[in-house]
C-alpha cells in the first residue's frame, strides 16, 4: 500500500465521492473508480477539468448536474466541508455500521465486506494507489503501451523546480540576515536624524541556468520518450533551461519544448533530430555544444543533467577531455544513467568510466522513481 503521503490526493477524490453519494446522489464503486483514473490524466491545478471529469464519470443524467456543480464547488473549497445527514437511512446495521468509517480506516485498508458505503471509496483508492506505484517502480524498457501512456501523464505532472543560486546583489528585506546601514541612515533624516526604522537587506536569488542533454542513440530507444517529456515538463517550469540531443550529432530542441502541449512538442522534436537510434557519439557531441554554444546557451554556472548510457562508440579520450572541460564551466554536472538501475550494474563501459571522474552527482534513469529523484536533485543544487 502507499504511503499516506502518497495516497493523500486519492483520498481526496474518494471524499468527494462519498460526499456526493451523502447528499443522495447515485454514486457508486465503478464510478469513483472512473473518476480516480480520470484526475491522474489532467492539469492539478486546473479545477475546471477536475469538474468536467465529475460530470463525465459520477453522474449520467443531466438534471443531476446542477446538483454535482453545487457539491463541488462546497467540496472543492478553501473551507473544510462536513459530510452531509444522509437522505436515504440505511436499510440495515451492516450499513449504519459502514456509514460511519472514518477517513483513517479508509487508508488502512479496512474492510467489513460487500461495497457499499466506505468500501467502495476503499476500493478505488486501493486500487488508483497501487496501480501508480507500480507504475513508479517499473522499468521503462518493461511497460506495455497502455503502461508508457499511463506513465507519460505521470512524467508531465512532475513537480520540476529550477535550480536556484544567491547573488552577490542585496535588495531591501523585512527582517534580512544583514543590517542595511546605509538605508537606514537615509531613512533617519525624515526624522531628524533618528534612526527610528532600522533597514535590513538580504542576498537576492535567482534560477541558476538549466542544461539537458539527452541521448537518442538505440541505445537508449526504451528511455528516450520518457526523457524527452521529463525535459518538456522542466522547460515548461522556467525560462533559463536549454536542451539538447544527441545521438551521431548534436540537435537544439529547447524551442520545439516551449509548447505547452506535450503531444505537440514530442512531434516537433521528432521533426528536429534526425538520428532517433543511431550511435553514439558523446565526446563529439560535448565538444560541439561546448565549441558553438557555450557563450550562447548559459553553460557557465549552470547544472548540467547529461542522460546518456555511457556506451560511447567513439575515441573515449575525447570523452574525458570534453567532460573535463564541461566540469569547469558548470557548477555541477548530475549523469543520469538508466544502466544504473539495475543492482549488478558496474560503470565499465569506456565512456562512462572516463566521465565519472568529472561527474558530481550519478543517478540512475530507469522509472519514475529516478525521474522523481532527478527532480528533487535539480531543486536541491
């Protein structure tokens, strides 16, 4: 079973089923289970789709809409919302017992049998948590279709935040680490020269430079597509990211990511490169991002995330030569390796071996989980 962490927004999902079904609406297991699946495909911050998705699988007649809509904006809410007196009294005490089922016996799993009342909500929690975690654990190479769909929903929602860096400027703060002398003495001849209002200030932050550089080589067919929607999903997060391919050669696709359509931006960059599962060349590859594009694409002072196997079919001392002079412009460089996943994996291979010395952080790439990590690594540096 998840984590309540993990199962806190399902819960939510099934609240609002239960909910519904209080105020006497026909809401049962099949349709809270419709609805669960429904949210894990569209924009968590968009409530209008959330509510198009209730209308679409809670209810299927249409004088019950205005009813739904009512519901779900008191659900839906800033204000905690009490669950209703139900219209209908249960018929008998195996129901008025179920009636009763408090949310923390939901997400442990308790069952008294049947599916009525509480184990519906159960049923479809259960059943929407597990399914996600093994979609988080498995390996890319290993999804079906039907899983890849599934996952890549999942990759988009990625929460990606830009790495930050303090700058040497100081602006005005309310109670800043620093006292702002020279603010406050201009401030004091409004009153006579008294200090009365002190000033402080602080180190101003900023998005440090992002850089992806992503292998397409046939190598890596299984991980490219998750790679690519996990770069879309960072481009999307901020403005000072760059992104890269690269298999025999090295491709610029941040501007085919800048849509915020997913599908659309997969098709545009499918447009853009053109040695999808090829070979690989990593060290010619670097040495021409860092021989073109180094004073344009922000390498100085960025993190650098190169997604590449390190199965190099090149000279592996020009490898190591570009990494090294990569390791000196950038503040970090994370390789993430979806090889690494693997418990029996050892980084042997020619290209990896040369790179790791220049390498800061080493990740693996397999699932969803490495993604997740990946995200919670860029938030950190």
């Amino acid at each position: 079973m998840a984590d309540r962490a993990d199962t806190a927004p399902l819960s939510r999902l099934v609240g609002f089923g239960r909910y519904l079904r209080a105020t006497g609406l026909p809401v049962g297991t099949g349709r809270i289970l419709s609805f669960c699946r429904s949210a894990t495909v569209l924009n968590p911050l968009d409530r209008e789709d959330l509510r198009l998705a209730a209308r679409a699988t809670l209810v299927s007649r249409h004088e019950d809409f205005d009813a739904l809509d009512q519901a779900f904006n008191r659900y839906f809410s800033d204000e905690p919302v009490r669950l209703p007196e139900r219209q209908t009294p249960p018929t008998n005490a195996k129901q008025s017992k179920d009636s009763h089922l408090s949310e923390d016996e939901v997400l442990m799993g308790h069952s008294s049998g049947g599916l009525d009342s509480e184990a519906e909500g159960q049923a479809a929690l259960r059943v929407v948590a597990s399914e996600v975690e093994r979609l988080r654990a498995k390996d890319f190479g290993e999804l079906s279709e039907q899983e890849i769909r599934q996952a890549m929903v999942l990759v988009r929602r990625l929460g990606v935040a830009m790495p930050l860096r303090t700058s040497r400027r100081h602006r005005p703060h309310t109670r800043g680490p620093r006292f702002d002398l020279r603010r406050t003495l201009r401030r004091s001849l409004r009153t006579e020269g008294e200090p009365f209002h002190r000033s402080w200030k602080a180190r101003q932050v900023r998005r440090r430079p992002l850089v992806l550089i992503l292998d397409v080589s046939g190598s890596m067919a299984a991980y490219s597509r998750p790679l690519i929607e996990f770069a879309h999903a960072a481009a999307l997060a901020g403005d000072r990211i760059e992104v890269f391919c690269f298999g025999t050669r090295l491709t610029r696709i941040t501007r085919a990511l800048r849509g915020r359509d997913p599908n659309a931006a997969l098709a545009a960059v499918g447009w853009a490169v053109v040695d999808w599962e090829g070979g690989t060349r990593i060290g010619e590859s670097l040495k021409d991002l860092l021989d073109r594009w180094a004073s344009r694409s922000g390498l100085r002072g960025s993190v650098v995330v190169l997604c590449s196997d390190g199965l190099e079919r090149g000279d592996p001392e020009l490898l190591k030569r570009q990494m090294e002079r990569l390791s000196r412009l950038a503040h970090r460089v994370v390789w993430v390796n979806p090889l690494a996943g693997s418990p029996s994996y050892e980084p042997l291979a020619r290209g990896m071996a040369a790179s790791l010395p220049f390498v800061d952080v080493f990740l693996p790439g397999h699932n969803l989980e490495s993604l997740e990590s990946l995200a919670e690594t860029l938030a950190a540096s």
